[in-house]
C-alpha cells in the first residue's frame, strides 16, 4: 500500500524565496497567487505572493509530497494558521542577509510552533561571505529558546538545496512518527 501523501508548509518573510523554491522543485506547474510587488521597501523585487503557492514532488521512493508556500507579507497573517492545517513539517526560509533576521525567526517560530512541536527545518538564503557568523548565532538564539533545530545554508534557486531541505525535514517526520509510535 502507498503511503498517504505529506504536506509541507514553506513560510518565512518576504522574499526568503517561498515561490522560488517550491517552483524549483515541483513536478507539476504551480498555483501561484502573485501580484506587483508594493513594497519595496520590504524587498527589492517585481512580485509577491497574496494567497498561497502550491506544488507537488514525486520522490524517488514513490512518495509525493504537495507543498504550500505562505505569502510574506504580515498583512495575510491570518492565512499561515490555514496553510499550516494538517501539514506533517514545516520548512521555515530566512534571508540570512537581514538585519532583523533574529526577529524574522522569533516571529516564524512563534507563529509556527504547536504542542507536540511539528518536525520544522530553517533554511538561510542570501548569506553573506562570513555565513558562519550568521548561522552561529541562529543556533545560539535556538539553544536559548530550547529549539535545536537543523540551520541549513541554502540558495533557494538552487533545485539540490531545496531537495536537501526536504529530505532533512522527511528524515525528522519519520523520527517524530518512530518516536509517536514507540514512545
Ligand atoms: N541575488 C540573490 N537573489 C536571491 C537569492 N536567493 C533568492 N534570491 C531571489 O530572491 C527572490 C525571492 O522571491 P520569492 O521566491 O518570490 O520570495 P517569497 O518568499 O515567495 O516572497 P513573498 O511571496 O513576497 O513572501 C527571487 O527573485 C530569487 O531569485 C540569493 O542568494 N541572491
Ligand atoms: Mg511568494
């Protein structure tokens, strides 16, 4: 028997890449919902997404997995608790380049975490030359809110990393559902 399809949510601020990756790495043409993009100030780029994104991955091991994106900006909040609906894990995208990337990842962890906490990996695009520093201090400010959660260094364009977020997340879905089972 195939097992049941999983559903992963992609949220993060305004352009972390939501659209990009799940674009990247979908099977199928994607919903998109995007308009012109009226702030600018927010993120130097054309479009951004107003409802949701949507798409779906055939895996090599004959899983697929349907994939939602949120919309960044704080004005569609109320969607990310609909999006997040029954989703198995979350993939939480951060521009490591931002200056208020720390409040970025408080702001996403808060809205984002359930008891039981939901399998979540954070990916950081846009890292600068001295990424460590950067990733340091997101693990540091993830020991300190008792989340150690995987950080991975990621360049949303590229269809790999956005694989290797995915892959990360299905191997800490099975651990949660070995560890439900088994307790
Ligand atoms: N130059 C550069 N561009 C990047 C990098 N990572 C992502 N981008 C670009 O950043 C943009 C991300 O845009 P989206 O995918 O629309 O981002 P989003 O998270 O869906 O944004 P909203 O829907 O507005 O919340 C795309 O144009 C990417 O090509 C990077 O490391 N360097
Ligand atoms: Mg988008």
């Amino acid at each position: 028997m195939n097992s049941p399809e999983l559903k992963i949510v992609f949220t993060g601020p305004m352009g972390a890449g939501k659209t990009t990756a799940i674009n990247q790495i979908s099977d199928e043409p994607c919903v998109s919902t995007e308009v012109a993009n009226n702030d600018l100030q927010q993120c130097q780029k054309d479009t951004t997404t107003t409802g949701l994104d949507y798409g779906y991955v055939n895996l090599p091991d004959g899983n697929g997995v349907r994939l939602y994106g949120t919309p960044g900006q704080e004005r569609f909040r109320f969607m990310w608790p609909i999006i997040a609906t029954n989703a198995a894990g979350i993939v939480l995208l951060l521009n490591g380049d931002h200056p208020e990337l720390e409040d970025h990842l408080a702001l996403y962890l808060d809205a984002f975490t359930t008891n039981p906490p939901l399998p979540l990996v954070i990916g950081v695009g846009r890292l600068p030359d001295n990424d460590f520093h950067v990733i340091d201090a997101l693990h540091q400010q993830l020991a300190n809110r008792n989340q150690p959660l995987p950080v991975i260094p990621i360049d949303v364009r590229n269809r790999d990393d956005v694989l290797l977020l995915i892959d990360t997340l299905l191997g800490q879905i099975e651990a949660s559902n070995l560890e439900f089972a088994h307790g």
